[in-house]
C-alpha cells in the first residue's frame, strides 16, 4: 500500500486503487445495462469521466458493444457542420469495427446531397444496426463543448431524441442508448422554443464522496501508517465536501505532510494565494465559469452572496441557480442551495464577492440599491462624470439586461434634467427677447408716432398759410376757400398715407413680430423688428414704404400667411414703380427693388409657379450685375440687402435656371463674402483672443469648394470631382487663406508640412506620396491605408488638431491660440475618423426656402443636421478626403 498516489485532474485510469465507487456507478451501469438513455450532467472535476471509462469497460465485459466519442477532440472553431458530423460518423465506424464493412470516405460522399444529420441517421439505420446484433452504448463525453459552436446544434440532440422515440416503429433502436456526460443542462440541448425540448432519457446523480464510500481513500492512509487515519478522513471529507478533485488532492497532501495538521494543509495549499498555486487548475476554473459570462455574472454573484450571508437559500430551479450548481460552487441539500464546501467558502468569501462585482461594474453599489428599490429611486441614477465612466465602462462589454436599464434610465433621467435645464434657460432667453422687442417694439411705435405729429403740424401750417395768402392776393372768398378746400383734401391724404404707415410698423413690430416669436422662428422676429426699425434711418419716403410692405410680406411668408404676403409684396413693387426714375436711382431704391424681387421670387417658387419665379429672380439678379455698387453689401450702407440674402439670389435663379453667368457671379460673390469674413476673423483673434468668425470662414470655404464640384449635392469630394475641378478657384481659395493669415494657413501652406513630415520617413513611407500625387491611393491595400493614417496621424499632431494622442472635436480646434498655430486651417474636409459637416435646409437671413429632406446614405428621408462620419474602411469616401486634397493641392500647384 505504500506505493498508492491520489490522482486528482483528469479521468482515473481503470487499474488506479484510489478510485471511490458512488451510488452513481450502480444507478448508470444499471440503466444502460436495461437499455436506457442516460445523461449525467454536472460541474467539472466530479469524477464523470472515471465514471464514464469504469462504466464503459463493465458494460463490455457484458458483451455491450460501446464507442467513447470525447467531443473536444472534433474540435468546436472552424468547423464546418457537413466536417462535424463526419467525424462522428468516423469515430463510430472505427470503434464498433464498422470500417471493415463500408468505405467510409465513399459513403459519406455518395450521400452528399443530403443534410448532414441524416446521412448520420442512415449510417445508425442501415449499417450499424444492419451489422450488430447485440446492444450497443455510444458514450457522448464534453457536451457542453459544443454548445458555442458557429452553426445549431439542435439538430444534433433531436437526432438522439429521435433515435429513442424511432424505439416505437424499429424495435432494432431498443438495442441502442446513449449516455451523455457534460457540464450543461437538457434544457441546453435544443435552445429552439419552437422545437420540442430534450424530454428523454434519465439523470444519474453524481455526488460527492460520501463517508460510507471512501475505503480506497482511507486504506491508503492506513497503509503510510497515518495516526488516526479515519479521524483524518473524517477532517478531509468535512474539508471538501466530498468534492472528488479536493478530496484526493487533499490526501495526497496528508501523505506528502504527514506531521502538518489537516486545516493548516487547507491554509497553506489551498486557500492562501490561492490563484497561484492552484494546479491543477480547479478553484481558477470555478471563478472562470462564474466570472465568463458577463450578462450573467451580476446575477450568479448576487445569489451567490446571498448564499453566504444567509447559510443557504430555498432552490427555485431558477437558471442561475442552476448555473451556479454548474459551476461546483454550491450544491442541493434537502431542497436549500449551500456553499459547496468550508474551501469554497474560504476562498470565494464576501470580500471575493465584492471585488468581482466592483470588476464588473462600476456603479455596483447604485446598481443593486435601485434594483432593491424596485428600480423606482431615481435618486440612484447615474449622472455626469460618474454616468460617463459606467458607459465607457459598459462599452463594448455583454452586460445583461438589469445594467442595460439602469444605464439606460440613468441616461434617459440626465436627458430629462438637460432638457429641463434648457428649457428653463430658452424660456428665460425667450422672455429677455421678448421684452428687448417689446421696448424696441415701443420705441419703434414712439418715433413713427413722432414722426406722424411732426408731419401733420407742417401740413397744418401749409394749410393756414396758403389759406391766408390766398385771401390777401385774390381778396376773394370764393378763390380762397376753393383753394383751401383742395389742399385741405392733399392734406388729408398725407395724414391718411401717415396713419397707414403708422400701421404697417406696428403690425411688423408687434403683431408679426410677436406670432413669430411664438412658432419659434426667433431670427425672423428679430428680422422683422429690424426692417421695422431701417424704415426711420430711410429718408426716401417712398423707399422706406416699399421696404416695409416688402418685410411685412416676407413676415407672413415666414408665418405661412400666403394671401397677405401676395398682397403685401404686389403693393410693395407697386409702389417703387409708381414713383421710380430710372435715370437716377438711389441705393435704397435699387436695393429694395432687389430685395422685393427676389421675396417675390421666393412666394412664386412655394407656389410651384416655376415661370414667374425665374422671372422675379432674374429681375433681382440683373440688378445685381447693373448696380454692383449700389448692392455691395460689404460697403457701409443701409442694409437692406446683406451678402447672405445676395447668396440665395444666385442659389434659387441657378437652381431653378442653370446658367454659367449665375454660377460665376455666385463665385465672386462668395470669394469676395469670404474674404470680407477673413478679414473680420483675423481683426476677432488679433483684438479679442476669439475664434468663432475663422470657424465660420471655414465653413464658408468648404460650401464653395462643394459648389465648385458639384453645387453642394454631397457632403464629400471623389476622385472625379477632384480631377475635374477648377485649379484657378482652387488657387484664388488658397491665396485667401495664406493672405488673411498672414502665412498661417492654406492648402499650400499645410502641403509644405506634410512633406516635411514624409522627407524623415524611410522610402516605402515616401512612396505613399507618390501614390497621393498620381491618384493610385485608390489602389491601397489595408495594409497600406494603415501607414497613412499613422502620417495622417502625425499631420494632425503637427497642426494641432490632436490633443494628448486623441482627435480633438471640430468645435475644440477654434479653442486655442489659432494665429500660432502653422496649418491648422483650413479643417472641416482634411478629417477622415470623425468628419462633421452640416446640412440643412437652406434658410438664410432674410429669405425662407421648404427644399425637399435630403436623404441619408441608408436611404431614410432626414434633414442631417449633423453628419458623424467614423466609418474606417478603405473604401469610405471622407477616409479619402485628406488624400482628394492633397492630390488637388498637387494637381494645382498651390
């Protein structure tokens, strides 16, 4: 007996003496032996494969024929489902001495138009049962191995469910069972709902060692002369529970320590520093199962703690439950699950439990709280830094559904404060506009009232003087009062036109002005109390009439009010044509003609009344080009036009009429409104610190790059676009940028410190160049876009456009000090990862335009008022951006 060594991992081999018979052994060997299907079912390291190869080796003893597939061996990562089964398929012929009777290979193949599962079944039906006559067992080892394979394996476990119930029809299947061993459930062998469950064959219960049944154990004790050998035993099992790995294990150590003390061995060998000397691995394999599956670990932990804090927990056959039995940590005792044994317990303690769910949330304290609370405390929710940091956390993580909620309401609780935060702020922003407009509002009212008295006083003293001089010339009655009577009648009239003016005013700057403030439409409320205002600077008095029957109709064009506005902007151009000398037109006058046409313009093209819209803004248009200084909107004058209302002029007539004549004053008109912005942006920086207008000039460029290439269609150039675009307006676009920054910025500017970078790189880098220079980029293997971005990368660390190894938002880059910063302008387009444009429906200061939803690259109708663009794929065009650019840098020779 000296010689006896307690194995513990792995299957015990047949002639091993410490081999422990359980009740198990009997209950399977006699189920089989009578013809059933049997599955035994259980956490690792419980004795089921010694169980399975003693089982084995007794049934052929009794004439069974038996084949031992162990399924881990088939393997279960790239496997296809026709490979699988033919390995079954080969394992079974080779083992029941089938290989002699059929080519295997040729009649797998002669099959091959049939489903994989049922040439299995043909093979059991025609040949195995065809050629054996006695009973046969197949033992299934490591079920549970196949359960993450790519493809059902349903199939599989109808196929023996199928097998047992084809018993009824083919008594030949009576002499054929199964027995299946694994770590899983039978609910784990067909997921499909709609399939019916794996409702056959008989569960053998594999326990612990249980006192009665050591004697192997115990007679090798007794053989070393170990004093006290069954009190010994008796600390071990009270140790270990029973639990076969642990209990021969902790034999082998008595016998390796025979002066140390039982609970000490426990100590030193297992529960302390336990992760780093647990080989074999069994209490690392235990935490594994636990900690793998992270939608189901918050649950098994939670449970599992509750366990512990309480001695034992009623079984409800829940799934976690389950797992947790599964994975050996606890087990059923008279219906209450327990802590499998005083080791477990030990190592996997409240502390342990703690720690895992603090690994595998953040926020477990919050979390449980409000899952406590029934999920109704609010006060519980995550917000700010700390909700931010549970959902980088969560990121890319399998969490389960409790944490998706509480996420979710976490986000959804800090929208809702957001949102009420705003509108708080937009209802006290809405009041301050709403009082600033009434006292302008009031202050409008108050000149045009003074402005009124002041007119009817001279008209007054018109009256009386003629009245007067009248008498003392004619000295008659008669003459007199005829000529009183007709300038009494003009004088009427004048104060009639007053009063009406008067009116008009207060309708624009109360009454409209109000209804837009209502619907939203701030800007054009703050667009309508300005022309209000503009019409006390015009001292034409016919012009500032017609400018504010032309804003009044844009206001109710705003407002939707059609009628009206017909009627306003028809009264409006009425006006200037009854009184305009076209040998000798002011700048009011040639600007409100402008502004009206083109008002007018814009009803028609609501209206689909194609025609008569073209005229309007063609009749705009042309003023534009006759009267270039009288409509320069970057000069000091009364603005009645501005550059954007000027901008749409051209975009409408152009999209309506396409002409060459449009598009090129379009462009002057955008390089000259570009460069009077540049300008500002440069006076801001230099002046103030402040960065906003080079954000805006930006933007302002990347709208005329768009429309030189293709009238703004798409957010992104191509290839085409590139190699067809126009090097002069490329070049004028450039000198701008290297003009109003004094040197800082350009096309040209940021090329130069691209080959700075690349002339440092070894030759393959170099050629990346080249490749950019003559359009092959296109031909780029992943491989190669990887080593451009790393440049690209390092462009962007050089013009300041990353921070701390990171791309820094769009918004972020107009942060800093932009006049030090050498190529950091122009941006918006040169950003593949994260390239943010706006698309909206145009509507400009000063006009209103319904163009239809633009739609999204899916397909789906939306206004895409931010565009994020992350895609990193070779093929994305805004990945290709910064390369379009500077192939057109190079094109042109900027």
């Amino acid at each position: 007996m000296g010689g006896i060594v307690y194995q513990y991992g792995g299957a015990l081999p047949l002639e091993a003496t410490t081999y422990v018979t359980r009740q198990a052994d009997n209950d399977l060997y006699r189920d089989l032996k009578a013809g059933k299907f049997c599955y035994v079912l259980n956490s690792r390291q419980m004795g089921k494969s010694s169980l399975l190869v003693r089982t084995m080796k007794r049934l052929q003893e009794e004439g069974v024929h038996c084949a031992f597939i162990d399924l881990t061996l088939i393997g279960s990562e790239n496997v296809s489902v026709d490979g699988w089964y033919q390995a079954l398929f080969y394992e079974l012929t080779e083992q029941l001495n089938l290989d002699e009777v059929i080519n295997e290979r040729q009649w797998w193949r002669e099959r091959e138009g049939l489903p994989s599962v049922q040439k299995l079944k043909i093979f059991l039906q025609k040949v195995l049962l065809a050629n054996i006559f006695e009973p046969i067992v197949i033992f299934v080892d490591e079920i549970d191995s196949i359960l993450g394979l790519n493809f059902p394996i349903d199939d599989f476990f109808a196929f023996i469910r199928a097998c047992y119930n084809q018993r009824v029809d083919n008594p030949n299947f009576n002499r054929l069972s199964f027995a299946l061993f694994g770590v899983a459930t039978p609910s784990d062998f067909i997921r499909d709902k709609n399939r019916t469950p794996f409702n056959i064959g008989t569960a053998v219960h594999l326990t612990g060692f249980q006192r009665d049944e050591v004697e192997p154990l115990l007679a090798g004790l007794e053989g070393l002369e170990i004093a006290n050998s069954n009190e010994v035993m008796g600390k071990i099992l009270e140790w270990t529970g029973g639990q076969p790995f642990l209990t021969q294990k902790l034999c082998q150590l008595v016998v390796e320590n025979k002066d140390v003390s039982v609970r000490d061995l426990v100590q030193k060998y297992l529960i302390d520093n336990w992760e780093g000397q647990d080989n074999p691995e069994h209490l690392r394999t235990i935490r594994d199962r636990i900690l793998k599956d992270e939608q189901q670990a918050g649950y098994l932990l939670q449970l599992y703690q509750k366990i512990i804090r309480e001695g034992e927990v009623r079984e409800d056959n829940s799934l976690e439950a389950t797992k947790l039995k599964l994975s050996g940590l606890v087990g059923n005792r008279g219906g209450k699950l327990e802590v499998y044994n005083p080791i477990y317990e030990a190592v996997f303690d409240e502390e342990w439990v703690q720690k895992s769910l603090n690994s595998l949330r953040p926020y477990s304290e919050s979390f449980r709280a409000w899952l406590k609370s029934k999920k109704k405390d609010e006060s519980l929710l995550l917000k700010g830094k700390t909700l931010e940091k549970a959902l980088d956390w969560a990121k890319n993580k399998n969490i389960n559904f409790e944490d998706k909620d509480f996420l979710a309401a976490s986000q959804k609780k800090q929208r809702e404060e957001e949102l009420a935060e705003k509108e708080i702020q937009a209802e006290l922003e809405r009041q301050r506009k709403e009082k600033e407009a009434a006292e302008r509002a009031k202050v409008i009212e108050e000149e045009a009232k003074v402005k009124a008295e002041k007119q009817l006083t001279i008209t007054k003293k018109r009256i009386t003087i003629f009245f007067l001089l009248s008498l003392l010339i004619t000295g008659g009655l008669a003459i007199a009062a005829s000529y009183f009577g007709k300038k009494a009648w003009k004088a009427n009239q004048q104060i009639s036109a007053i009063e009406k003016e008067l009116k008009t005013v207060t309708t624009l700057s109360q009454e409209l002005a109000n209804k837009l403030y209502d619907k939203g439409k701030k800007e054009e409320a703050e667009e309508a109390l300005k022309y209000a205002g503009l019409y006390f600077q015009i001292e034409n008095t016919n012009s500032n009439r017609s400018m504010l029957l032309a804003a009044t109709a844009q206001a109710h064009q705003h407002l939707e009010e059609w009628q009206k506005a017909e009627e306003s902007i028809k009264e409006s151009l009425a006006l200037i044509k009854n009184h305009i000398n076209s040998q000798d037109l002011s700048d009011e006058t040639v600007q409100n003609l402008v502004f009206a046409n083109s008002i007018q313009g814009n009803i028609f093209e609501t209206q689909e009344k194609k025609e008569d819209a073209i005229e309007s803004y063609s009749k705009a248009f042309q003023l534009l080009q006759n009267y270039p200084e009288s409509t320069n909107t970057f000069q000091d004058k009364v603005p009645i036009l501005t550059a954007t209302q000027v901008e749409l002029i051209h975009r409408n007539l152009f999209k309506l009429s396409p002409s060459n004549k449009v598009k090129e004053s379009l462009k002057e008109h955008l390089l000259t409104e570009l460069d009077s912005l540049m300008k500002q942006a440069k006076r801001q920086a230099e002046e103030h610190n402040q960065y906003d207008k080079w954000q805006k000039a930006d933007i302002k460029a990347w709208q005329f790059i768009l429309f030189i290439a293709k009238g703004e269609e798409q957010s992104f150039l191509d290839l085409e676009d590139v190699q067809n675009f126009s090097c002069p307006d490329f070049k004028k676009l450039d000198e701008l940028w290297v003009k109003n920054s004094n040197g800082l910025y350009g096309y040209s500017v940021q090329k130069r410190r691209l080959e700075k970078i690349l002339q440092a790189k070894e030759t393959d880098v170099k050629k990346l160049w080249d490749d950019v220079k003559t359009g092959k980029f296109v031909e780029w293997d992943s491989t190669t876009w990887d080593k451009w971005d790393s440049i690209y990368k390092e462009f962007g660390d050089l013009v300041l456009w990353r921070s701390e190894g990171k791309w820094m938002g769009y918004r972020d880059i107009f942060k800093i000090n932009l006049m030090v910063s050498e190529g950091h302008l122009p941006y918006l387009h040169l950003r593949w990862r994260r390239l943010f444009f706006r698309r909206r429906n145009i509507r400009l200061q000063g006009f209103w335009r319904a163009d239809k939803p633009r739609h999204n690259r899916d397909g789906a109708e939306g206004q895409n008022e931010l565009r994020m663009v992350t895609e990193s794929s070779p093929w994305n065009p805004y990945r290709q951006q910064p390369i379009q650019y500077f192939l057109l840098v190079h094109k042109c020779r900027v």
